[in-house]
C-alpha cells in the first residue's frame, strides 16, 4: 500500500523520491507492527 500512496504523490509532483520515502515509511510500520505482535503473544 506505501508503494501506491508514493507512486500518487509521484504522480502530482514529479518528484520520485516520495515514491521511497513512502516505501521506507510503509517498512518501518510493519517491522513495528510486526514487533508489536511479537509482544502480545
């Protein structure tokens, strides 16, 4: 999802850079989900 929400805003702005902050973004939220999980186990 992170992959398309960057592509969007590539899209508006030319700018491809957004597409691997949102990439970058989107990893870290699931490695913490991920790690949240772990916990509650």
């Amino acid at each position: 999802m992170s992959t398309a929400i960057g592509a969007t805003i590539f899209a508006l702005t030319n700018d491809p850079v957004w597409i691997g902050v949102c990439v970058a973004l989107g990893a870290a939220i699931g490695s913490a989900r991920a790690d949240s999980n772990k916990e509650k186990s």
